[in-house]
C-alpha cells in the first residue's frame, strides 16, 4: 500500500500544496515553523478520518484539512481517502499500530505502552490470545477474592481478609461462652424466668382491672365537672356585664357627686365672701385715690415751683461758699494794698519821686479792686438771704416750713416718701380690687361650671351602668357581681378538678374545654367496665409492690443472663456483619440460635477457603499457558530477528542483537562485547536508531512481508553525522526493497546527503511552505 498523490487544499496556515506526486523516496524539506508538522497532521487526518486520538497533539488547528489522499494497492488499484474511508480499515491494522510503525510524527521515535503494544502484535501475528488470559486470571482472583499474591483480599466495602479472620476468633468465643452457659445453668434460669413472667401476667390483668376501675371513676367524674362547668359558664355568661371596674366607677361617681355638690357650696360661700370684701376694698381705694390726688397736686407744685428754686439756691450757695474760701485773702490783699498805698502816699511828700507816684497808681488800682470785690461778695450773701426765705414762705403754704435748707430737703425727702407709699398702698388696694373682681369672675364663669360639668359626667357614667345592667341601685349591682364572682369561683373549681384528672391543651378556657371533652370522650368506652370493683390505691400499691418483687427476683435473673445475652448479641452483631446476608439477619436469643450462628461461620470460612483453593489451582494452569505465550513474543526479537539485523546494521555492527525481556516487559540490547544494556540507557542517537529498527521490523510483519510506507518527521535530529548517514543509507534500502518514505526535514545536511539522489530523481524532492 503506497501513496500515490496527495493534496492538501485548506488546512490553518498551510498553503495550497496543489497536486503532489510521490515516488518511493520523498523529501519534503522546509525550515521550522514553514509548515512541516501541520503538513504531516493534515496528512494524518486525511488517513485516519474520526480516529486520531492515539496521535498526541494533532489539533494544533482547530478544523479538519481540506484535500485528499490517493492510495494503490499491491494490484495497482486506487482508493482515494476520506471518501473511501479510512486507511485502518484498507489494511486491516489499528490506529495505535499504525502510529508505532509506519508514523514517526515530533522526532518521536518511542514505542508508546510499549509492553501492552508488544503483546498485541505478538497475537495478532501469532493467533494467541494473552490478553484474554489475563482477563480470565482477573476474573479468577475475582471469584476467589485474592490478591495477587494469592491471599484474601482486604478491599473497602468487602474486607474478606479480615472478615475471616473475625470469623475464626468469632468462632472461638462462641465456644467459650456455651462453656459458660451450660456451667452456669442458662436454661433453667430461662426456666424460672418464665415463671415469673406468668406471675406478673396475672397481677398485670388485676391491675387492669383495677385502671379500668380507676379511668371508669374519672369518666365519671370528669363527665360530672364539665356539665357543672358548662352550667356555671352560662350563667356566668348572663353575669357577664356586671364588672367589678364599673360597681367601682358607679360607687365613686356617687361619692364624687356628693363631694362636687359639698365643693360647689362652698364655692358659692366663696362668692358671697369676695362680693363683700370687693366692696369694701372699693371704698377704701376711694379714700385713698383722693388722698393721693391731693398729695399729688402738691408734688406737681414741689417738682415743677420750689425744686427748681432750691436747686437755684443750692448751686449759688455753692458758689458763694467758694468765694468765701477768697475772702480772706481779699481782705488781706486790700488791707496790705492800702499800707503801701499810704505809704507810696507818704513817700511823695517827703520825697516825691516817679516811683512814687507809679506805686500810688499801682497800689491805688489793687486796694480799689479789692474793696469792690469784697462788697459783691457781701451783696451776694444778702442776696441768698432773701431766696431762702422766699423758699421758706413757699413751702410753709403746704406744712413743710424748716430753719434750714437740710431742714427743707429732709421734709422734701419725708414727702416723697409718704407719696410713695400712698401710690404703693393705691396700687395694691387697686390690686386687690382686681385680684377680687377675677375670682369672682373665675369662680363664676370657670370653677362653678367645671363642677357642675363633673356633676353632669358623674350623673351620666352612672346612668350609662344602670342602662347596661338595668340595675337601678348600687346595691342590686353590687349582689349580682358578688353572684358572678361566686359563680367565677365555681367555674375554676371545676375547672381545677377537670385539670387536675385530665391537665390541660393551653391557656385558652375554650381550647381546654374542648380538650376535657376529647379525653372524657377517649374514656367513655370504661364507663360501664368494671362496675362491680371501685379503685383502691392501698390495694394496688401492694399489687404493685408484690409485681416490683417478682421483678426484683426476675431482675437478678436477668443479671445473671444479661452477660450471657450481651455476649450473644455481640456474636449476632458481630457475625451478621462479617456472613453478610442479604436476604436473612440470624438472631441470637437461644443457646440454639448460638449454634446455628457458630455453624454459619464454619460454613462461610469452609466456602471462602475452598473458592481460594480452587482459585489458585485454576490460576496456576493459567500462569503457566500466560508464561509460555509471553515467551513467543521474543520471536520478534532475538540475534536472528529482523530487529536485530536492522540494528546491526544502522548501528554498523556496534550493537548485534535486541531482547524483549519477558519479566520486566521491556526492550533490551546486546552489543558486540557483550554488555547487555537497557533500551533507556542507550544515547539518544543509538536510542532512535534501535526504535527505527522495531518499527521497520515489526512493518515487514504486521503486513505479512507486503510494502508500505513510512511518514517521517525528521526521526534521526539527534544522530550525529556518521549516523546520520548510515541511516539515510538504511533508507535508501528499504526504499529500494518496495517501501515508501516521506520524509519530513528542517535539516540542511538531510538535504546535502541527498542532494545527488534528488539531482538524479532517485528521491523526490518538495519544499513545504505557509501562506504567511
């Protein structure tokens, strides 16, 4: 099966490749990221149409490419991919065999799950069947629940190890306590046991009796109460507007009535009282507003006549007292100007002289001025005589005559004062006056009508009661509300007694009556049970006591059986849980139970060692065809395989033979001294090269000695140059044995080792490109 053309149309960057014929070796060179890879995905996907998951990366572009692929087969037929199809179901191989062969994508020449992949050639060439001999050992570790080293397994949500296990020492303690049982005697302590409970049968059904008695009387009773309740509600209910809020506000609106009739007389009295002290007080003002009227004018003449004359008489007074302080020196000055002047006199006739006569002019002038001076102050002084006694004229006219000007001011003083106190005692009898007129007014007009206002809501609260009650009387009212509240404390009599048998459902008095009625209903049934017998407590205290004997006794018991019966339900929890059943549950009450249990165990240890012990069997006649069909697989490998000879030669002899090894599902190689070396400790050169080997050997097998063809994407980038070459030369043979390459490369010296084939058209060569 070779490739005869090929186009790539759309696929991401890519360009148009347009119609590429290929020969049988074909290189395709282009630099990195010119489009290499995506040209061999596109490839791929053009072949394995739907099927490319086992190709690591491939959707690089998020698109499926555009073109088509035209292969030949051995007779030179054409198919042309994807619309026949694709290329796994042409020649009949798996796409993971196809990318472990004959696809070398990413320089990546690893073989992936190698071991796996190994044994699925090796069936598919050889017709075994490894794979289900595996899952058939699986199956059988299954059914016998064993590891894989043959014991039981321990799994969560089975735990069959350790359920054994339990079950073994479970079994042990099952003996122990049977031991147990039988030296301490279980079944006749059952024995009495048994007894005793039909003792305390028989006192249970005379106790019943007794209860029916008991809930018989209740019936009774509560029947009884609740029609007494009912009854006493209903009257209690035609009682219902009788309060004891409204006897009290009937019986204080009466004694507000009488207070506020007793308050308004004395108002009244009040009234008649400030009537007559108003008209005193209105003579008395008009004695003392003439009085004042008179003292008044006379003030008006003091302010406005003798005040201004007095402060006159004041201020010259002041003035004439401070000429005085100069008189003195007056007299001095005139006294002393005179003797110089008789002097200057004497001195011009004994001697006249111009001196002389200017100090008789000069002391002539000063004696004049002094003398003058001194006769205005006198003037002055006479003067003020004559004013103060006009002053005194003057106010002798109104009683306030004085020897003095202090004397005058005094009285001056003493009038204003008692004119003050006349306007003073004016005002408050005028005060007074007014103070009177406003009670009045205010005990008329205000305080009377508000009483009488309190009268009138007093009168009408109590007539609103009387409507309400139709009670005409204070007292009337006052029996029935005492009547209702005899009936209330009836009603919470029985209330208390239904309580007290039946307790209560809420707060609400309906709820509970409701409530009273539902358990006397639930009891109606005893009401004709047991009438010949009345309930004694005395009587069913020692029932009771003599039950709490038998119990007692019975509880001994049970303490010497409570240990055995703890330890069998700790064997019946125990056991359940380690047999589990899903249709049964084994109860353990009985020594008898106790052996079915202990059976039940055996028989499950017995089973899960038999299904082991067949298990293994089964497996080790596996273990032994799966050894022996491993072993075949080296017939891919080995010093004469095609592997090895492929090896030898790429490697030119270094390394002569490759092993798979069996026990560690690994590829081995032996080189020409000897030294046998895993396939991962090889050099990353020797390493592609030994991989190139596999996949041209196991090519020529899977298609039973047909041709095919290999993608390659640069497989040798490691290799050094003389490597390089010998597998470039490797190519060439097996391209000139009838195999196809197409050979992917960035690498200059893949292009200068075929530079000559390529001159000479022995390999086709084509440069790949992107649009960008």
């Amino acid at each position: 099966m070779r490739i005869k053309e090929l186009a790539i149309t759309r696929y991401g960057p890519l360009a148009n490749t347009g119609r590429i014929k290929l020969k049988g070796f074909n290189l395709f060179f282009g630099r990195n990221e010119d489009g290499k890879t995506l040209t061999i995905d596109a490839i791929v996907k053009l072949l394995f149409t739907g099927k490319t998951r086992v190709f690591e990366n491939i959707s690089r572009v998020d698109e499926s490419p555009e073109g088509y692929v035209i292969l030949t087969d051995q007779n030179g037929q054409e198919i042309k991919l994807p619309e026949k199809g694709t290329i796994t179901e042409l020649v009949n191989l798996t796409p993971t065999e196809c990318r472990n062969i004959f696809i070398i994508r990413n320089s990546d020449l690893t073989v992936s799950s190698e071991s796996e992949f190994y044994t699925q050639v090796t069936d598919r060439l050889s017709g075994l069947r490894t794979a289900q001999i595996s899952a058939v050992k699986d199956n059988l570790l299954e059914i016998g629940k064993l590891t894989p080293t043959g014991v039981f397994r321990d799994i969560r949500g089975e735990k069959l190890k350790t359920r054994i296990e339990n079950a073994t020492s479970l079994i042990q303690k099952t003996n122990d306590l049977v031991a147990g049982m039988e030296d301490k005697k279980f079944d006749q302590l059952e024995e009495e046991n048994a007894k005793y409970k039909e003792d305390l049968e028989g006192i249970e059904q005379r106790l019943s009796d007794f209860e029916h008695a008991r809930k018989r009387e209740k019936y009774e009773k509560g029947k009884d109460a609740i029609g007494k309740l009912q009854q006493y509600l209903e009257e209690y209910m035609q009682l219902q507007t009788y309060q004891e809020e409204e006897r009290q506000l009937w019986w204080s609106c009466e004694r507000d009535l009488n207070t506020y009739s007793q308050e308004k007389e004395q108002l009244v009295q009040q009234i008649r009282e400030s009537e007559s002290k108003l008209e005193d007080t209105a003579g008395e003002l008009s004695n003392e507003q003439g009085d004042f009227e008179v003292a008044e004018q006379t003030k008006k003449k003091l302010d406005y006549e003798i005040r201004p004359q007095i402060e006159n008489y004041q201020n010259k007074h002041l003035q004439i007292t401070q000429k005085k302080r100069k008189r003195l020196f007056l007299v001095w000055a005139g006294l002393m100007s005179g003797i110089l002047l008789g002097i200057s006199l004497i001195g011009i006739i004994v001697r006249p002289s111009v001196l002389f006569y200017i100090l008789v002019c000069v002391f002539g002038i000063t004696t004049g001025v002094s003398a003058r001076l001194i006769f205005q102050l006198l003037q002055s002084q006479a003067l003020l005589g004559e004013t103060f006694e006009k002053i005194s004229l003057e106010l002798a006219r109104f009683g306030l005559n004085a020897q003095s000007i202090e004397n005058i001011l005094s009285n001056l003083e003493e009038f204003d004062n008692n004119f003050s106190k006349k306007g003073e005692t004016l005002r408050e009898l005028q005060v007074k006056k007014q103070n009177l007129g406003g009670k009045i007014k205010e005990l008329r007009d205000e305080t009377i009508p508000n009483v009488d206002s309190k009268i009138q809501q007093g009168q009408e609260k109590i007539e609103e009661v009387k409507i309400k009650s139709k009670e005409e009387s204070l007292d009337d009212y006052t029996r029935k509300l005492a009547r209702k509240q005899e009936v209330d404390g009836l009603v919470k009599q029985q209330e208390s007694v239904l309580t007290s048998h039946f307790g209560t459902k809420g707060d609400e008095l309906k709820d509970n009556i409701a409530f009273w009625e539902q358990e006397i209903s639930k009891l109606e049934e005893y009401k004709d049970k047991a009438k010949d017998k009345e309930y004694d407590e005395n009587e069913v205290a020692e029932l009771k006591n003599e039950a709490a004997n038998i119990e007692s006794r019975q509880q001994d018991i049970e303490t010497n059986m409570r240990t055995f019966r703890d330890n069998m339900k700790e064997i019946e929890r125990k056991a359940n849980q380690i047999l589990q059943l899903e249709d049964d549950y084994l109860n353990c009450e009985t020594s008898l139970d106790l052996q079915i249990l202990k059976d039940s165990l055996q028989k499950f240890i017995d089973t899960s060692e038999t299904n082991r012990e067949n298990a293994l069997s089964a497996l080790e006649i596996f273990e032994l065809i799966e050894t022996e069909e491993k072993e075949r697989i080296s017939q891919l490998f080995g010093k004469e395989s095609a592997v090895s000879r492929y090896m030898a030669e790429i490697t030119d002899g270094l390394y002569e033979q490759v092993i798979f090894n069996t026990e560690t599902g690994k590829i081995e190689v032996e080189r020409k001294d000897g030294v046998l070396l895993p396939a991962e400790k090889l050099s990353s050169g020797a390493y592609d090269q030994l991989y190139f080997s596999i996949r041209l050997a196991l090519g020529e097998r899977l298609l039973k000695d047909k041709r095919g063809f290999f993608i390659m994407d640069d497989p040798f980038v490691k290799a050094d140059l003389d490597r390089l070459l010998r597998q470039i030369e490797v190519l060439r043979k097996i391209a000139g044995l009838g195999w196809q390459i197409m050979y992917f490369s960035a690498k200059g010296e893949i292009q200068d080792a075929l530079r000559e084939d390529i001159n000479r058209g022995a390999v086709n060569y084509m440069e790949v490109q992107t649009t960008f």
